[in-house]
DNA sequence: TTAATTTTTTAGATTTGTCTAAACATTTAG
DNA sequence: CTAAATGTTTAGACAAATCTAAAAAATTAA
C-alpha cells in the first residue's frame, strides 16, 4: 500500500477491507466458522491466498482463526466490517438519490467509495441525505455505533400459491440481475401477489400492477419479500 | 494493485497518478523537464523510487523520459494528470458546497477520492454542482475534455505599496495554511490594499476589511491576487 | 580543466498480495 | 474402518512499490 494512503490508526488496507467484509457477509447467513473456500469463491481469488490472509487478519486480532478450523470475525473485525458496509450503503444512496444513477450502476462505484478513510465525510455524508435506513437495494444501513435493524424478509421462492407481499430487497447486486427486475417491474415497494408455482422447475407466477409474469427459481430467492 | 481494484481500460495505478500529477504541478511553473529530485521532495520519498517510477511510466508512454535527463509528461500523461485534478478538485467543491467542509479540511479527503475511476459519476458529479469553474482554493477546474482557462494571478509578494487586488486563489493547500489566511480574514474574493513592504525582512502590510495586518513574504507568495 | 559537489542511477533488500503445485488434514462413502 | 474425495495449508515464486548504500554521471567551482 502507498504511503500516499497511510489511513488512519487502525490501518486496514483495501484488501484487508474486503476480506473482513466477505467474511462478515459470510457469516450472516449460517452460523458457524467461515470457510477458506468459501472466502476464496466470493473473493474470486485462491484458497492459498485466503490463507495467508486469514494468518494476517488473526496476527492484527480482528479475526478468530486457527488451521482447519475457518475464521469467525472479532469484536473490532467485524465493527470495521459494518463500517465499510455503512459506507458502501450510504454512498449508493447518494449516488441514487442525489446524482440520479440507477439502482443497478451504483454497486462497483460504492465498491470503490467504501474504502475511502473519514470518518467526518461518512457523518456528513449520513447527514446530507438525511439519515437514509436502507440503501437502494433495500440493504438496511448501520448507524455510525453500527447498530442497524434485522429485518427478516422471506424469500420470494419461500412463498406459496396466493401469499401476497411487498418487495423490500434484493440479495443480489449484479447490473445484469437488477436490470432483469427492472424490466419486469420489480422494483422496492412494489406490492405482488404469487398467482402460481410451477412444480416442474419452481419458477414463481406472480401478479405485479395487475400483470402477469413469472421469475426462475433462482431468480426468486433473491427478492425478499415482508409479507 | 488488488484485484478489487481493477481500473477502466488504461489500468493506472494510485501511485501512478500521485505522479503525473506532481510533474503535472512541476511542470506548470518552470518549462523544463522535471528533476527527479524535485518530484521526490514533493512526493516524500526517495530519489531512487522515482527512477525506478520514471523508466516504468516512460515504458507506459506516459512520460518522456531519458537517463539523467528528468521527464516531461506525453499527451497521454498530460490528460491522465489533468483528469485526476479535475476530480480532486470537483470533489473539493462537492464537500465544502454540500457537506459544508471548510477549505482547509477537505483537501486530504479529495486526494483519496480524486482515484475513483468512474467516468460517469464524475460527470454527474460536475452536473450537480452545476459545472463549477474553479475550487474552493481558487484553482479552475478543467471541463471534460481537460480545458480550463490559464489565468495569471500575481502572488501577493509581487505587489508594490499601494497595490489594490482581489484573492483569487492560493498556492499551498496545507490546513495549517489556509486557517491562517482564515484568522487573518484573508478568504476568497476578498479586497486587499498593500498598504507597506517591510524592507528588512520582505513582509507585507495590508488592509483587509478596513483593518491592517500583516504577512510574512512567504505566506505572500502563496496568495494570488488579480488586480 | 581538474576537483569538489550535486544529482541521478544501480544493486540488492523488503513488504504486500498474489499465484501454482504439492503436501497434509478432514470429511464422506463404501 | 479403510479409501476416496474434499478442503486447507505449505513451499516457493513473482510483481509492485518502496528503501539504503554505493556507484556513476553531470554540474559547478577553483
Ligand atoms: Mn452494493
Ligand atoms: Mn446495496
Ligand atoms: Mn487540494
Ligand atoms: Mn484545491
């Protein structure tokens, strides 16, 4: 890392960064230790460069790790982790909100954006637009203690013939998945109504502003839904 | 350079523009080719480091650069240096404007954000400041096709007794700097009158807001005035 | 125009983050 | 309970950006 970056006290390079934040994400859903591999595949890098890595993250305490055993995030890891999240969340909403970018062109700027080092911008930042709860995506953001709300939503793919709903988020960031959302219009707030389920490959019918259409299987498990 | 990183097509990396960008600003003043030694007193490092990032930059074409003979930036290199002011100093505008930043806090902050590779947001960005011409220092503000106008200001320590001018802009980005002029009551498109030149040690009196103060020559030297 | 001084480059290390290939450990299946 | 498959770590290398110390070139002064 250049000099011309030397962060603040606590200095976690971009990378260290991403790492605590995967391995954060990671661990939300299932419980336990996080994998190497599984780091590895969402990091889109090597199992042998995980390892190094996790060695580096234990050595600074913001991880817990031993051989064979996976890694569970710190106290201290995973409050930095929330606070790159609180920043990747708030940025999108800037760029939403304030410069008129679409929901699905904000998620590579605020991968660079999250790490940029003030905390006196992020509260400012916070504060200009108003205190947002949740990003476009419908991702709730961490106050600046990292306290946020969890809000359960169910997966679309959970839900049976005639359930009715409301989109509130997605658990997928890609360009090419929110413009697909976008053009069947599936967007945040949107009420639905699932009319079927195909037994055959488990694509949902749904009814959205009284049309029809029908997403995949996988499609469906990533809009989450609050019934 | 992380792969989470991965820049637009001509891959620069952060260290890579902190360079152009100071033979940019070196180049400015005097004509000539840019000394190493020069390059590495701006930049707080080693004479040698900078030979080894001269022959990797003139292997990119983006300085001309010979043995001994110091570096001069190729078109190329010029409009990548350009490119980087232009946001570091629409990111200037942006926190003092938007965020209320005051001028001696956000020039750090800018020059981490001046990396983001983003052609998009950063025209969106000028769009919602509504195409500013010149930053918070003073300093103009090249447009998208790297065009800014060369005004001439003259430094304060040129004025002679009884000199009136404007503050137009200052030569020194440093906070310690800028809250000075700040205490003095020396900001932006304030009137000035010289009202004395100390021979003994080159300071200058002025009067500003109908009161006198006083300037050492080297402060004045970074205060552009226009007559 | 030789000598002293300044400037620049080279040589050789170091740190960070990455990789491949091979070894080792753990889990799963027969 | 052994054997195969899967998951993880080690060993050794590499590229980027930096450093110190020493050599070489260019400039300035005597
Ligand atoms: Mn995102
Ligand atoms: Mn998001
Ligand atoms: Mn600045
Ligand atoms: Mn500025």
């Amino acid at each position: 890392m250049s000099k011309h970056l030397v962060r603040h006290l606590k200095m976690q390079s971009f990378t260290e960064e991403n790492y605590l934040k995967t391995i954060y994400h990671l661990s939300e859903n299932n419980e336990g230790a996080v994998q190497t591999n599984a780091i590895a595949e969402k990091m889109q890098t090597k199992a042998a460069s995980v390892t190094d890595m996790l060695r580096k993250l234990s050595e600074k305490e913001l991880i817990n790790y031993k051989k064979y055993q996976g890694a569970h995030l710190t106290p201290l890891g995973k409050q930095t982790a929330i606070n790159v999240i609180r920043k990747h969340r708030l940025w999108e909403v800037f760029l939403v909100e304030k410069l008129n970018f679409k929901w699905d062109e904000v998620h590579d700027i605020a991968e660079e954006l999250e790490h940029i080092n003030s905390p006196e911008l992020v509260e400012r930042l916070d504060e200009f637009l108003a205190f947002p709860k949740n990003d476009p995506h419908g991702d709730p953001i961490p106050d600046k203690n990292g306290n946020f709300d969890f809000v359960p939503f169910i997966k679309l793919s959970k839900l049976k013939k005639d359930d009715k709903g409301l989109i509130m988020g997605v658990s997928e960031h890609s360009s090419a998945f929110l413009k697909h959302l976008e053009k069947l219009g599936l967007t945040l707030g949107k009420p639905l109504t699932v009319s079927a389920i195909n037994d055959f490959d488990g694509s949902v019918e749904i009814i959205v502003d009284d049309k029809k259409t029908s997403v995949t299987r996988e499609i469906a498990k990533h809009i989450l839904i609050r019934i």
